[in-house]
C-alpha cells in the first residue's frame, strides 16, 4: 500500500471518527477496504497525534473523547 495511500485512508477515518459514524472495526474495515489490524493500526496512529479515541457501545462508532 502506498505511503498516499494509507494517509488518505487515515484522514478519511478521522472523519468518519468525528462524525461518530465508523461502526465497529469490522464495519470500518470493510468501508476502508483494510483488514481489521490495519483499523487499529491507524488508531493507533491517530491516538498518537494525542488524540483520545474509544469504542462507544451505544453509538456503535469509534469516538473522540472529550478532554477537559
């Protein structure tokens, strides 16, 4: 996969992630065309900008926390 590519892809999931519609890891895997792994991965990625990200079970998206 390309370097553009996969930035592309990672600036995609922060969008879905601060529209609080990503669905699970799967679902959002499939959306991006990814494996799951690489879902984490760019989570992974994204929590390293400093960025609090968590699974909301009631909204069945990835989510940005709130940080005071």
């Amino acid at each position: 996969m390309a370097l553009d590519d996969a930035i592309k892809k990672i600036l995609y999931m922060d969008e879905l992630i601060r529209q609080e519609s990503t669905g699970t890891a799967r679902e959002l895997a499939t959306q991006l065309g990814i494996s799951k792994r690489h879902v984490y991965n760019y989570l992974k990625v994204l929590r390293g900008t400093g960025k609090t990200i968590v699974f909301d079970k009631i909204k069945g998206s990835f989510i940005y926390e709130d940080t005071p």
